[in-house]
C-alpha cells in the first residue's frame, strides 16, 4: 500500500512499509534456519554468516526457499509433528525473497543480533569427549567393502552418553561411518580392519544374492584383515568376528544425535568397545579420511534412556550389543523377507517388501530415519494401533539421498501396535541420480546397488528391559 503526501505543493509517493534488510530480517532467519550447515568446516558450499558472506548469494537463496529446496526437509507437512523441522514459514520465504528482490540491502549493522557461538573445529554439538579415528588412505577407484574396525571406548565407567557425533574429515568420500557400542568380547581385535570379499561382476555389482545382507554371516565367506597403518591385507574363510551393525551414524544429512531435547540418554557399560562399520566411496582422487567422534556426557542419570531399533541387526552378535542396537533390533530385518529386493529396469516406482513388527511394550516414539540409494523414492512409517485405528507417523514423498534427516518427534505408543513401513524406488531415466535405468537392481552395499534400512527411536524409563521391545510381523509383496 502507499500514501500520498502533499508538501509544498509537491505530490510524493511514500512506501508505508521498509524494504527489508540483511541486519535486521534476513540474519535471525539464518541463524535459525541455515547457518548450522552454512558454516566453514560443514557441508554447505558457501558461508551465510556474515552480510559480506551472503550478499553474492541473495538470488540463489531466493530461488532455493521458493522452491524449498532449502532448507533440506523431507518430511510431508500432512503427516506428523516434528521438533526438528527446518523447514522455513511462508513468512520467513517472503522475507528473504523481498531481500532479494529489493536490492539484498545490509541494513543498520546495529540492529543485527549478536553472531551465534557455534563450536569450535566444525562440531555441531561441542563435545566432553572426543576420539580421534585412525587416518585412512582411500584411493582414486576401485570398490571399497565396509570395512569394521573395534576401539576401545573413551569411557572407564558406566557412563551415560547425552550425544553423539560423526565428524567426517573427507565428507567427499564417506559414504557411512557408523557405530555401535559392544562390551568387550576376549576375540575382539582392536586397530584392525576386517571386511568381507564380495564376488562383483564388471560393474561392480554383487553376483552373490547373500550379500545382499549388511550381516554377511555365512560360514563360508573370505575375510579379508588390515593392521591400521599396514598395506598387508591378510585372508582366511569364515565370518566376520565383528558386527555390522549401528546405532550411531555419520550419513549425508544425519552427522549427530542429541539425546537432551528428551532428557534422556544411551548407558555405555564400562568396559565396553566402539564397533564402527565404515564405507568409503573413490572420487577420483586419493585422499586421507581423519574422522572424529564426540560425546557428550550426563552429570547425573537421566530419566528416560534412548533405544534405537533398526535393519541391520547381525543375528550372530546382536545380543552382546549395548546402546540401542540390542536384540530388538532384529525385528526389523527378515532373512527372505526384508532382505529381497529386485528392482526391474524403468521400474518407477517399484515398492520393496514392506518392513512390519508389533510392540510389544509401551513406549514413546521419538526418532524416525530412512536409507536408501541413490534409487530410493519414498518411505513412509505408518502406525497401526489395537483398535485399528490408523496413524502416518512420517511420510516422506520425495528421498533425497544427499539429506537423509532424521526426524524427531513424540508420539504415545501403546503394547499392541504395529508399525507398517514402506520403500519405493525409482529405477527409471527420470531419476537423475540413476546410474543406469536398464539394469536389474538388488540389495547390496554400494551406492549403485539398493538398501532398505529404516530406524526408529523410542524412550523407555531409565531401568527398563531393552528385551523383547518388538516381534516380526512377517509380511510379503509377491
């Protein structure tokens, strides 16, 4: 709207509102929304701290939030609510699309709010306790299997972990660094990679439909094993001694957790050992992985503890696994059920076998995550309650591999639910990131190959049983 002022016989049309500025409108939704990411040492291209950082990027902005590109949220607004959501308001998009559109003005720097005091070294969450991984040369190509490393854990007693963080050293070349806590077992070798040799065919695609299982605990496969800081790689037949398991990750768009929004916490028993699974992917150059993980620790017990449950679970060393990757875990992976996917060429929008279980305790729901490939579609958790009453816990349309979130919610769920999930993928020429459309595609490790892994989060009282959470609920799509 404008107004006209008479002055002097002069008639001057006056804007009855400000154009916005950088100080004053853009920066607090920065702050809030982008600059976690958009940060030197995290994965954002560019910085958005300052006004002299921002300035040049005023017309990509605008077109990324139009479009909600940025930031990266995934998840349906229809379905669920999220404590995490990032996604900006319509008000927060006219702001900066205004900014943009009027000249990307810096405004008064006194009106700006004091910078934010983001940790130190690239961390997200500042850390009590850090562990620095052993450097890891990966070369220009070739495959590279997940490989397993044990460490000892950093903790001398039963300690209760508040958060947890993955900070990659190459972002460009980790696939995955994951975790999961194990009390020490008299077999474990510790600083000593072990992996499995997968038979590939030109392509690099698996030729062994049993390794389509992230377990790989046949009798009859060969493990290879590497002393860190050694280029001798020694054989034998067997099976791993080490899990594959995870119940902390470092993925694109998942790099920490942080328990304390629900007062709650992991126990890591004393004695116990990190178990990471490790994925690196060529570039094209070689380079030098030094990875980190950072904890945060409780000063006093908390009231709920944390407990994830997740595909992946290796049936053979699932139950001396501590810190959410238990033995409810396996309810979510089914040899011949879960572990079937054949993804026909151009199939758009081919639906893997759905992942089904039922509670069997009361329990908070408080984290969902999905991973796939880079084929992947859609996934959605549904929740089916006792009296059949139906509920989308997470529906997310359009999977982004290079963002894959976690969403952290609450919802009450009583013993007797079933939760129901779903995969899609789309293996055809629309998918962009489609290696090649013409192939058959099954379940396997490397990116050019197909996951199904969903995870869920819930709160259990601090003493309760991790046992018998969950049971298969055995379901097929033939």
């Amino acid at each position: 709207m404008t107004t006209i002022r008479i002055s002097l016989g002069f008639v001057v049309l006056c804007a009855s509102t400000q154009a916005a500025t950088f100080s004053k409108d853009v920066l607090p939704i920065l702050q809030k929304n982008c600059q976690s990411c958009h940060r030197p040492g995290q994965v954002a291209p560019m910085s958005l701290l300052t006004y002299s950082d921002t300035r040049p990027w005023a017309k990509a902005i605008k077109e990324y939030v139009s479009l909600r590109k940025m930031p990266p949220w995934s998840a349906n607004p229809q379905y669920g609510h999220f404590i995490n959501d990032r996604s900006l308001k319509q008000t927060e998009i006219d702001t900066l699309v205004a900014w943009a559109n009027s000249g990307a003005i810096e405004g008064d720097p006194k009106d700006a709010l004091p910078p934010v005091q983001w940790p130190s070294e690239g961390w997200l969450i500042q850390p009590d306790v850090t562990v620095d991984l052993p450097p890891h040369d990966v070369p220009a190509k070739g495959v590279i299997e997940w490989e397993r490393l044990a460490i000892p854990a950093p903790f001398k007693e039963d300690t209760w972990i508040t958060s947890i963080e993955v900070l990659p050293g190459e972002r460009s070349v980790v696939h995955h660094l994951c975790g999961v806590f194990q009390k020490h077992q008299p077999t474990t070798v510790y600083n000593q990679y072990e992996w499995m040799i997968v038979p590939r065919d030109e392509d690099g695609v698996s030729t062994d439909r049993r390794f389509g299982a992230t377990g790989h605990s046949f009798e009859d496969g060969t493990i290879a094993t590497r002393e860190v800081g050694s280029t001798e790689v020694k054989f034998h037949k067997g099976r791993p001694s080490l899990p594959a398991t995870a119940s902390f990750c470092y993925v694109p768009g998942w790099e920490s957790e942080d328990f304390r929004v629900w007062n709650a916490a992991r126990m890591v028993p004393a004695g116990s050992d990190i178990v990471l699974n490790i994925h690196y992917n060529p570039i094209g150059k070689a380079t030098v992985d030094r990875s980190k993980l950072g904890f945060t620790i409780a000063k006093a017990p908390p009231a709920k503890k944390f407990v994830q449950l997740g595909a992946g679970a290796d049936p053979t060393t699932r139950a001396s696994t501590t810190g959410g990757a238990s033995a409810a875990s396996a309810a979510l992976r089914q040899p011949g059920s879960v572990d079937r996917i054949a993804i026909p060429p151009y199939e758009g929008n081919y639906l893997a076998t759905p992942v089904d279980f039922i509670f069997q305790k009361d329990a908070e729901l408080v984290w969902l995550w999905a991973h796939m490939h880079v084929r992947g579609k859609s996934a959605q958790f549904k929740l089916i309650y006792p009296d059949g009453h139906e509920e989308i816990a997470l529906d997310i349309p359009r999977y982004d591999f290079n963002w894959q979130l976690a969403y952290r919610t609450s919802v009450q769920i009583p013993k007797g639910t079933r939760m129901h999930i779903e995969f899609r993928y789309d293996n055809s020429v629309n998918n962009k990131f489609n290696p090649d459309p013409s192939k058959w595609v099954y379940e396997g490790d490397q990116t050019w190959e197909e996951m199904i892994g969903p995870g869920i989060g819930i709160l259990l009282d601090r003493d309760a049983d991790e046992k018998g959470i969950t049971t298969p609920f055995r379901v097929s799509n033939e």
